[in-house]
C-alpha cells in the first residue's frame, strides 16, 4: 500500500511539474490528465471509488477534453511556427 | 434505496476460480504450499494475472470473429460471398490481416509529434479494454464487481474522447485533425444522453454495481414477460442504443471516418501495428458496449436454468446470444443506412435526445417516488 501511493504521488507531482514545465501546450494538457488520474488513483487508495471515478470522468473525461478543443481550435496556426 | 455501501459482495472471477480448484481439492494444497514460503500474496497475484489472460484472450478472439462478422454480412447485404479463399468460408481472413499488419511498416510522419503520436493508440485500446473489468459476462464470472461499476464504465468511456483527440492532432494532418474534432464533438455531446438515460436505470436498481443491475432483472411479470428494463423504459432503451451507436461512431454516424470527405479520420497516418490498434480497439468498443446494453436493458445474463449444467456456463451462453443480437443489429444498421449530416447528428444529439433523457429520467422518478415498481 505504501509503494503504491509513493509511486502514484510521484507520478501526480511530476506531471503536475510538467504541466507548467513543458513547451507545447498540448503535451501540458496531456500531463494534466495524467496528474488527474494520479489524484483519482489515491481517491481509490482511501477506498473511495465514488470520488475517484466521478474525478475521471469529470476532469480527465469533460476538462482536459475541452481545454485540448479549445486549445486546437484557437493555437494550431502559432504551434506550427514554433516547431 | 442507496444499497452501495452494502457489505455483501457478489462472487467474482476469482471467488469462481477457487471454488473450482476447492472442488477439484487441489486448492488447500496449493495455497498450503504458497503458505510454506510465506508468499501466500504471489498465488491471489497469479490468479488474478490469469483471470486477465482468459479476458485478454477472449476480448481478441471475439474482435477477430467480429471483424469477419461484418465483412461477411456486409457482404451479404451486397449480394456478394465476402472473404472465402483462407480457412473454411474465409473464417481465417482476420488471422491474415493480423499477420499482414504486423509485417507493414510502421511509418511516423516526419512533422508529427513521436510520443503522442505512439501513445494515442495504446490509449485507446486500454481504454476499451478496461471497460470490460465490471460487465458481467455470467454469474459470478466478472473480474470485478466494482460498487460504481456504471460510474466506471461512463468514466473509462470519457477518456477515450482525449486519445483520439491527440492521435488526430499528433498525426499533423488536417484531415485528422478534422475527424478527431468531429469524432469529440460528437462524443461529448452522445455521453450526456447516455450518462442520464443509465441514471434512470440506476433509478430504479438503487444500485450502481453492474451485477445488481442484473439481478434486478432477474424474474417474470404475470408469469412470462421478463423484468427486463426495456419493458419498464422502452424509451430509455431507444436513446441508449442511438447514444451507443453514436459513441462507436459507427455508420448513420460515422463522422469521425467518413470516407468521401476526410481520407480516413483521426488515423489517416497510421500504419501498420498502430492502425491494428485503433482497429481492434473499434471492435472491441462495438462488443464492450453491446455487452452494456444487454447488461442495462436486456436482463445480462439472467434466462431459464437448464437441468445437468452449470448455470455458470448457461448464464455466459444467455450473454453471449442477447449480446450477439445486439452486434447484429449495429452491423445490420452499418450495412443498410446512409449517413446523417453533421448538423442534423448536433440537433438530434443536443435538441432531442437530452430534452427526451431529461424526460425519461423525471418519469422513472416518479414511478419510483409513487411506489408502483
């Protein structure tokens, strides 16, 4: 039980740094989901399963959806220049 | 009415697998054995990795006999034989492709983003397949009996919007990116009818978990009609099922891939291993949500009990019938309707059918609150 909250806060902590840390947005949403799926894991390490899949489906399933629309439909043509 | 917090749990998988090896008598032997080294953890850990191997390798087997299904059906719909020259009436025809797609080339394009573009696919696939974790395909047989196993099932749906989003867009190519955006849009907006029209059920259930759902259904009315959901919410049944066939974007709405006017979708650029990813992924969402419809609306695996046989293996055989007819009628409704226009998809999904959720829901409320179930 130990271990896997370790490596389950490891893993929400650093993609929660590389939310802010990385250079393209669409990779920060992407460690965004993964930070919010790291939260829903330690939902379920304290047994609540209602709390965990509720945070799934409502943060990774409808919030990281719409920030990734909305970032594909407004900053496709800016990301292009960057690479 | 709340019964989640019930402590009774119901037979899973593993409570079937150690009934068996307890009636062979083998079982007190080998955990006596596991008990000698002190690792008594490592025989639950191997039990559990074969529980997940007999999934993983009925998932596939059952994808590949679908993908044959819709050929051969779509064939005859066409008056045409269909795939005949490999295995006896080209049974082994999705054997072949496998091995051909394993043998292709795995092309990433040059401007395309290397990781996102490698995970998207893996995403999607785990996505589905962790869908099947709480569909009971029997009595007692279910990996696990989650206490919000429909919460589940709705959650695990909602992330797979995400990975196809990211396959079209790191894919760098505006006709994926074009399929990814309308397979999302039509995504979010078919997850809203579907998530109240499973709420209505849940109404009625008081439970979340997918086996009460099933024992709800069990028995008759007035001696023959079976208390199946589709009886007490035809048009709960009705919007599931279109919301269903919207969310596997199959064809009267299959925007996401259609042909004529974007190339291929979101996986234009995929070859290869990747592309047999997104493929059996699409296979194994047409089978995981036929399993839910039936789970939901269709009684799951409750049906007669048969004299001599185990009701194990007759309730997985009542699955396996209810749940093909299902896969039936979406491969029937592929090969015989035209497509919907995207804006015509938008209204029905946004001006009908939630309206018509919204309904349906306040009607199974109040034949709830009145007590006439």
């Amino acid at each position: 039980m130990d271990i896997v909250f370790l490596v389950l806060s490891i893993f929400t902590i650093i993609s929660s740094i590389m939310v802010v840390g990385s250079k393209q947005l669409v990779h920060s949403a992407v460690y965004l989901a993964g930070a919010l799926m790291g939260t829903a894991g330690l939902f379920l390490l304290l047994k609540a399963e209602f709390v965990a899949w509720a945070q799934v489906l409502v943060y990774v399933g409808a919030v990281v959806t719409l920030i990734l629309f909305t970032i594909m439909l407004t900053r496709k043509g800016e990301e292009e220049n960057g690479e | 009415m709340w019964t989640g917090d019930k402590m009774i749990t119901n037979p899973n998988a593993y409570d079937l697998i150690v009934a068996i090896l307890n009636a062979i008598g083998v079982y007190n032997i080998i955990l006596g054995f596991f008990q000698d080294l002190g690792m008594e953890y490592i025989l639950r850990v191997i039990i559990v990795l074969v529980i997940i191997a007999v999934l993983l390798v009925f998932v596939l087997l059952t994808v590949m006999f679908l993908s044959w299904l819709e050929r051969k059906m779509f064939a005859v719909v066409q008056s045409r034989y269909g795939p005949m020259v490999t295995g006896p009436r080209g049974l082994f025809q999705p054997i072949a492709d496998g091995i051909k797609l394993l043998g292709k080339e795995d092309i990433i394009p040059a401007k395309a983003d290397r990781w996102i573009f490698t995970l998207a696919p893996f995403v999607v696939f785990v996505s589905v397949l962790l869908v099947f974790i709480p569909l009971p395909f029997g009595r007692s047989l279910i990996v696990s009996d989650l206490k919000v196993g429909l919460l589940y099932i709705i959650a695990i749906s909602a992330v797979t919007p995400i990975s196809i989003l990211l396959a079209g867009w790191a894919s760098n190519n505006k006709y994926s990116l074009m399929g990814a955006i309308r397979a999302v849009a039509q995504d979010i907006s078919y997850t809203i009818p579907l998530a109240i029209t499973a709420i209505a059920v849940v109404v009625f259930v008081g439970s979340l978990s997918t086996v009460d759902i099933v024992n709800a259904q069990s028995g008759y009315w007035f001696g023959f009609i079976p208390k199946w959901f589709i009886f007490l919410q035809p048009l709960g049944f009705i919007l599931f099922l279109i919301a269903c066939i919207a969310e596997m974007g199959r064809i009267p709405f299959d925007f996401q891939e259609s042909e004529q006017e974007l190339v291929a979708g979101f996986f234009t650029e995929y070859s290869g291993m990747k592309f047999a990813m997104f493929f059996l992924a699409e296979y194994a969402h047409l089978f995981a949500v036929s399993g839910i419809i039936v789970t939901i609306f269709l009684g799951g695996w409750t049906g007669p009990a048969l004299p001599f046989i185990p009701f194990e293996l007759t309730s997985l055989i009542y699955f396996m019938i209810k749940t093909y007819a299902v896969i039936f009628f979406a491969m029937w409704l592929r090969d015989t309707v035209p497509r919907v226009r995207i804006d015509q998809l938008l209204n029905l999904g946004w001006k009908i059918m939630i309206p018509l959720a919204l309904l349906n829901l306040l009607l199974a409320a109040f034949v709830v609150t009145a007590g006439v179930i």
